[in-house]
C-alpha cells in the first residue's frame, strides 16, 4: 500500500509538472513578446541599484535648419542595430567625459557619404559604478529607427578620439523619428512623416492624424533665423528633395569644424577674451586626441554609505511635502 501510495503521489507530481510546461510553453507562443528583453539603450544604468549618478547640465544653442544640414557631414535615415558598452575617454589636458558608441546601419543618404554602418558618439553612460547623464543628449535606442544629423569633428581638440565616428549636430535638434502609421498622414512606410526628437512622444500618442506639414521649399528655410519648430512635420521625400538642392549649392565641408575653431580662437584674442599663449596652446591641442580608458584601468567607484543615507532622507522630506 505505501508503494503504491508513493507511485501515485510521484504522478500526480508529474502530471503537475507537464500541466505547468505546457502552460508555459502555450502562453509564449500567445505572447512572444513577453520573453523579449527589453531593448537597449545609450541612457541604460541610470536607475540600477548601488549606482553613484552624476548629472551634466547643459544648454543647446539653437541652430537654424538650413544651418543643421549645411554644417552636417551625413544626413542619414536607417535603425540603430547595436548599442555598445560605454567607455570612459580620458582628455589629453585635464577631464575626462563618458561616452556609448551606437552603430546605425544606413538606408538612406540624403547629405554626404558613408559606409553602411556607421559608428555614432553619444556623451554619458555607465563606467564602472558610476552613472553620467548628460540632460541635452538625446536617447538612442536599440531597434528603433532615425533621421540623424551627423558631424565628424576633423580633429582631436584633446577631447575627441581617433577614429571614424560621428557626433550628433545640434543634439536632439539633429534627430528625428517616423510617425506610427495611425499618428500620421496617409502615406507608405517607404515615405515616413518624421518629427523632432523632442516632439514625437506627444505626436506618437495623438489618435488623429496630423493636420498639417512643413513645406521644405529651400527658400523659405534659408529665410528661417531661428531654430526648427519641434510641432513641425515633413516627409522623407520632402527633405530628400530638399536635401538634394542643398548639396548642389553648399557641397559638404569636412574641415567646416577645424577652421571655424580657429576663427573663433583668432577672435577671442583680438577681442581679449583669449591671450595669445592660451590660442597657441588650444591650437596646439587641434592635432592631440584624447584616448579611450581601457577598462581594467577605470577605477570603480561605490557609493558613500553616508551620502546615500543623506539622500534617503531628503527624499522622504520631498515626498512629504508633495
């Protein structure tokens, strides 16, 4: 009897256990999403556990359009393939800065030329336990489509690596997303309404569609002296159309960056905001390039248990008076 017992006990373990694997098995052929692990993205880190934060506050100087194309070296349209692990670059004076390289697979060149994947330079990251959040850069994420406005410095300046990467022009001013279908005009996924990084949360959730779009007429946005409107819209066909105007009357200048830098070092000095030893030394640095830390050398930093507690409680006084 106490076999017997045992045995049947034994199978209705089984049995619950093939219920459960079934069950399993049944729900991500329903849901397969819900074993996708989220995307990655160049903000990652921020909000792990034991984490020290650093945060950088930062203006954007606001350009015109017709400025953020000319002053590009690439205007590409194509998704973000791969997020890489952030690295800490260290300056060649005093400094240093963390940065996440992004690799962008290119299906459409609208200014310049490229590789079909290219490399883009995000500022901020996680380095060995310490967080660095730069609030003006936008985020970046895995998977997801862009329009990015893209400049190669053409120089070390003791900040920039060696290397063939891109930087964003104008930060969010130089990316922009496609519309979801239902948030957009009635077009095709071959011509996609896109908006501003800074605007496309709030177009995406819109249930209507947009009512109306830019007319990029390259007059009318040689005229503009201020900085794009984030509600405008317009389509790839549109700035392909536009852009390609643009590169028969302003061609691509890769030393745009080298030689607007050193007018401004020259103007500092005759204006005195800049010695003449300070322009030399600044100049000098032109052709020095900083180096990317390995990481065994990156010291880890772990909070302070004390600063921790500190801000413990100044959360909990700003939760109460909320």
């Amino acid at each position: 009897m106490t076999m017997l017992k045992y045995k049947r006990r034994g199978l209705v373990f089984l049995c619950a256990l093939l219920f459960l694997f079934i069950f399993f098995v049944g729900y991500i052929i329903l849901h397969p999403k819900a074993m996708e692990a989220a995307p990655r993205s160049t903000k990652d880190g921020g909000d792990m556990p034991g984490v020290e934060k650093m945060v950088c506050f930062g203006d954007i100087v606001p350009l015109p359009f017709s400025e953020l194309a000319e002053t590009s070296t690439l205007v590409a349209y194509g998704k973000v393939t791969r997020i890489c692990d952030p690295a800490l670059v260290e300056w060649v004076s005093e400094g240093s800065c963390h940065i996440t390289d992004v690799e962008f697979s290119v299906s459409d060149i609208l200014r310049g030329e490229s590789e079909k994947t290219v490399t883009v330079r995000t500022l901020g990251g996680l380095v060995n336990g310490l967080y660095a959040e730069y609030t003006d850069v936008p985020e970046l994420i895995e998977g997801q489509t862009y329009l990015l406005f893209l400049y190669q410095p053409g120089m070390g300046g003791g900040m920039n690596t060696e290397g063939d990467y891109y930087y964003l022009r104008g930060l969010s001013q130089g990316v922009y997303l496609p519309l979801p279908k239902e948030a957009s005009l009635a077009r095709s996924r071959e011509d996609p309404v896109l908006v501003n990084y800074e605007a496309y949360p709030a177009y995406a959730a819109k249930s209507t569609p947009l009512a109306e779009e830019l007319s990029l007429s390259l007059s009318d946005l040689e005229k503009q002296t201020d900085s794009l409107p984030q509600e405008v819209s317009f389509s790839l066909s549109q700035l392909q159309n536009w852009c390609g105007d643009l590169n028969q009357q302003c061609p691509v200048d890769p030393d745009y960056f080298r030689r607007t830098t050193l007018e401004n070092y020259r103007f500092n000095v005759a204006n005195d905001m800049m010695t003449q030893e300070e322009c030399d030394r600044y100049t000098a640095q032109l052709d020095q390039y900083a180096r990317i830390v390995p990481p065994e050398e990156v010291v880890t930093v772990t909070p302070d248990p004390e600063v921790e507690q500190q801000k413990e409680a100044l959360r909990k006084i700003a939760e109460e008076l909320q």
